[in-house]
C-alpha cells in the first residue's frame, strides 16, 4: 500500500515500499504509539485516579523517615554513651561517682520512658488509621511469654530490694528505696505494652514513636549493663590473701558490700540475709529481661512506617507429635547438668574446702560440660546434614525480626568465643599440665566447635520455607465467559472475569476423616525436630549453670596466672554475660526452628 500519497512510487507494484513512504509508516506508528499511550493514562487515571503529587510527597516522607531514624539513633548513641560512663565510674572505689549517683540517672531515664509507653498506648496506638498493618513475625507468643516470665522474676526482685533496703533507710540514700519502686512500676508497664503492641507497623506519630523506641530501648541497655556491672564486681574484687587466685566466697563479699551497702550500716530488721541471697538470685532473670525488652524494642522501631502484607504469615501450631528422643535425651541430659552443678556448687563454697576438693568439683564440671558440648555438636551436625537433602526453599522476603535474631546470635556468640579461645592460648601455652588443664583445653576447643555448628543451623533454619501439609483437595474452574467480537471490556468487568478464572476449592469428604488417617512426620521433619528440642534443652542447662554462679574460669586459676587477674576479670566478665544471653537467645530461635520444620 502506498503512504505517501503525494509522492510518485511504485509501491503498489513492486511490493516493497520506498524511503519516503517507510519514513511516513514509522512516523505514524510513532505517533498512534504516542496517542494510546495518552489515552491509556487517561483512561487509568479515570479509574484509579493518580495523584499527581505522590512523586513530591514520597519525597517528604523519605526525608522525614530519615530525619526521624537520625534523631532517635542520636538519642540511643547518646543515652549509651552517658550510662556507660556512670556504670563504669560506679565500678571502681577510686571513682567519686557513688550508686545513688547512678540510681538516679535510672529513674530518670524510667520515668521518660513509662510516660513515652503510657502515651502511645493511650494515644498514638488508639487514634484512627494508627496501626492498620501488623508483622506476623514480630513478637511471637513464647517471646512475649519469656518476657512476662522474665518481669514477674524482675518485679518479685524489685520487692525483695525495697525490703532490703528499707532498713537500711536510718543510714543509708532513700534513692536506693526509690529506684527499685520506679523501676518495679516501668517492667508493669513496659510489659503490657510489648505484650500488646510488640507486631505494631505504626503509620501515625513516626518521628515520637521511633524517638520513644530508642529511649526504651537505650534504658533497657543501660539497667543490663548496671546489672551486669553489679553482678560481676564479686569477681574483679582483688583477693586479700597473697596469692593472685580468686576463691567464691566472694559472692557473698559482693551481697553485702555492692547490694546493701558496708559493714558500717546495719539492717534495722532480722529478714535483710534473707532478701539479700534472693536478691543475688534473682539477678540473672531481670538481666534476660532487659534484653529481651531491648530485642523487641529494636523491631518495634524498625516496623514504624512499614507497609507488609497481612496474610504473609501462617500461623503455626506447636506440637510434640512424632516427637520423642530429642525431648527425653534432653531432658535427662538437664538433669544430670542441674545435679552436678548443684554438688560443684555445694562443694566449692565450702569454707574448709582444701585443694584436692576444689580440684575435684572444678573436674566434675568440666566433665559435664564437655558431655554436653559434645552432644549438642553431633545434634547439629545430624541437622546439617538434613539440611543437605531438605529442598525446602530459602525465603526471600525481607524482615527485621529475623535480621536481629540472626545478628543477635552471631554477636552474642562473639562473648563465648573470646573466652574459649583465650583459654586455648593460655593452656597452649602453659602446656596443658595436669587433667585440669587438659579437661580445660577440650573443653574450649569443642565450645567454639559447637557454637559454630549450632550457629550454621539455627541461621540455616530461620531462613528456610515452613512445611506445608498438603490436604486433596477437589478444585472446580468455572467456565469463562465466552467474549464475542466488537465487545469491549471495562477494568471492572475485566477484574470479574479474571476472578471468575481463579480454582474455586471445594471442601472434599477427607477432611471429615483428617484425625482419622493423619500422615506420619516425613523423617527429614521428625529428625530436624528431634533435634531441635535437644538443642534447646541444651542450651537451658548452659543457661543455668552460669547464670546461676558456676564460675570455673576463676576456681581453675591457670587463666587467672597466666594473664593476672586483672586481664582475665575483664575478659571473663565482659565475655560471659553475652555467652549467657547467646544461650537464652538459642533457646527463643531454636523454638521457631521447631515450629517451622
């Protein structure tokens, strides 16, 4: 067909068109192109009517996003930087900065952040459109109830201290009768707002609600660090016999002068030893709690503004079924650790205890924990290795609860690391003389074997697809509408039919016998969860032991006279309270591992 009509050419005849009638076909192409383009917008925006201004006001948002994440970062750095100051001044004697000192600063930083809490649950949390998305994965039921475990032990501490240092009131600060109280009131609230709020995405109030994050969140480190700081100057106090070794009546040095003040002061009342070994007790749980406040708090803050999809999580069901070696060998591994952690503990704190029963006791709990380690790296490798033939797939979405936990559990592991790698050196060094040290050795070395094998397979976990059971269904398509010629569409119409399209399931009469004939675990599934509870219980029992005073790095004293006592105090009490955590921390990721496979 000629184009060009004002031009003589021979397209007509010859078939192929010439230069000047292809320049005209492409320009009317472009310009039909042009044009359907015009309408198709316009057509578009007649329907979904576009907002021109979203390209400026995504831009706003961006900007205040940002501005947002840097104040409440600034207020976080800054909040960290001030309490590590005044914790670390309060652990030296040297240091004119005393408790009350530090007590204070605490109750004004609790006062902030309860009145931030009781404001959003009052408030932001209430007002329309606040809260309209909600991460599924956020908070999850054993998380929330390890944090009320957790408080309940902490609010039962608080009162044991306010009993305690009641009587000390006719010579001793009332501040340290008014820190536990404000402290008391911010786990009740703190509580019941992560308890009720953890999964919020809030879309209103995003510059105050990241800034009031970060307060609770930097309070919630600064009481771990003075708790942890308190519950570690038992150890980094100088012995006053000549030798440079550490004995564990220290403990009970540190109750009466870190916990109640000195000699000087005494209790008006008979029950103060009572509170006081309560008191040291309870220490550990409040310590779990802050951290599991400070976790929660960071997804919180990195769920503001977020938009998520709803039905991106399912729910899973927890169930021991198909379950059973993993639990019991668990448990019985638990028992035996409680046991001989109990009969170490008894025997070292004896006051007459000689040599050859203190080396006796340290023996019994290398040997424990050597059972342990041990057993738990096999679990692990066992679960890698069905890992290996699992073709479940790797999710891919994003999300920040399993950023931290991922990052929590590599970082955390870092303290544990330290400590056993620093034990290798100096029993390399000092050449492993005697069983001690030679338990010693074997015990770091499987330590850090461990905890990378158990690293690779919780990680390897969270980041695989749940199983899915598939039931039969019985699926019907509806016919499509039959479209004739000429016919035009609209969207609405179009939409209809693409539903229409869509399987429709129909329930089928099997279900009605599921209970009757349900399928046994896969084996790959009955093995990942066999070992994912002996893990877990593992991991309790790891937990307990230090947390509850089992201090072997001071009771052997190679360490101690290899870098003195001052290099291997900071080592020890800076490495162990993350060892300490990492364990709890397992527990919390090992349990989603055991939901997801």
């Amino acid at each position: 067909m000629c184009l060009n009509t004002g031009y003589p050419c021979n397209c007509l005849t010859d078939g192929n068109p010439c230069e000047p009638c292809r320049m005209t076909a492409k320009d009317r192409q472009t310009e039909e192109t042009h044009l359907s383009n015009f309408n198709v917008a316009g057509a578009a925006g007649s329907t979904c009517e576009p907002d021109l201004s979203d390209s400026s006001d995504g831009v706003v948002k961006e900007r205040g996003r940002n501005w947002g994440w840097m104040l409440s970062g600034i207020i976080c750095v800054n909040i960290l930087i001030l309490g590590c100051a005044l914790v670390s001044g309060t652990a030296f004697s040297s240091v004119n900065i005393s408790m009350p000192d530090l007590q204070i600063f605490l109750i004004i930083l609790l006062l902030l952040t309860t009145i931030w809490m009781i404001y959003y649950v009052v408030y932001t949390a209430r007002k329309e459109n606040a809260v309209v998305y909600k991460d599924g994965h956020a908070g999850p039921v054993w998380l929330r109830g390890g944090l009320v475990l957790f408080g309940i032990l902490s609010i039962i501490m608080d009162i044991f201290k306010i009993a305690g240092y009641v009587g000390y009131l006719h010579c001793d600060s009332a501040v340290k009768v008014v820190f536990p109280v404000v402290q008391l009131v911010f786990i009740i609230v703190q509580t019941y707002f992560l308890w009720i709020h953890a999964k919020d995405c809030v879309q209103l109030h995003r510059n105050i609600t990241r800034c009031g994050l970060m307060l609770t969140l930097s309070t919630n480190l600064v009481l771990w660090m003075t708790a942890v700081t308190e519950e570690s100057l038992h150890h980094t106090e100088l012995p006053e016999y000549p030798s440079n070794t550490t004995k564990d009546s220290g403990r009970k040095m540190y109750i009466n002068r870190a916990g109640y003040g000195d000699d000087k002061c005494k209790c008006s009342h008979s029950s103060c030893s009572v509170f006081k070994e309560a008191y040291y007790y309870l220490y550990p749980f409040n310590i779990e709690y802050c951290l599991f406040a400070s976790a929660m708090a960071y997804v919180l803050w990195k769920n503001v503004g977020r938009v998520i999809d709803d039905h991106s999580h399912h729910k899973i069901k927890f169930t021991l079924r198909g379950v059973f070696f993993g639990p019991l060998i668990g448990i019985l591994l638990v028992v035996a650790g409680l046991a001989t952690f109990i009969a170490y503990e008894m025997q070292i704190q004896q006051d007459d205890i000689d040599d050859e029963g203190k080396e006796e006791a340290v023996m019994i709990h290398f040997v424990m924990n050597i059972v342990i380690v041990t057993m738990m790296s096999l679990s692990s490798v066992i679960g890698l290795a069905v890992y290996k033939v699992d073709h479940r797939e790797h999710v891919s979405d994003k999300n920040p609860t399993r950023s931290l936990d991922v990052g929590l559990l590599v970082g955390a592991s870092l303290g544990q690391f330290v400590i056993s790698y620093f034990t290798i050196v100096a029993m390399a060094a000092t050449g492993a003389k005697g069983y001690l040290n030679r338990l010693n050795l074997t015990w770091a070395i499987l330590m850090v074997i461990q905890l990378a094998l158990q690293n690779f397979f919780i990680i390897e976990g969270l980041h695989r697809e749940p199983f899915h059971e598939v039931q039969p269904v019985v699926t019907v398509v509806e016919n499509p509408y039959v479209l004739q010629i000429g016919k035009e569409l609209n969207c609405l119409e179009a939409s209809k039919m693409e539903s229409k399209l869509s399987p429709i399931p129909i329930s089928h009469s099997l279900h009605n016998h599921a209970d009757e004939h349900r399928p046994k675990l896969l084996w790959k599934r009955r093995v990942l969860k066999e070992v994912c509870v002996f893990l877990l219980l593992g991991n309790v029992i790891l937990w307990i032991m230090p947390a509850f005073g089992a201090r072997p790095q001071f009771d052997h004293d190679t360490e101690t006279e290899f870098y003195q006592f001052n290099m291997w105090s900071v080592i020890v009490n800076v490495g162990l309270p993350f060892g300490i955590f990492y364990r709890m921390h397992s527990v919390a990721s090992l349990f989603e591992v055991f939901q997801t496979s």
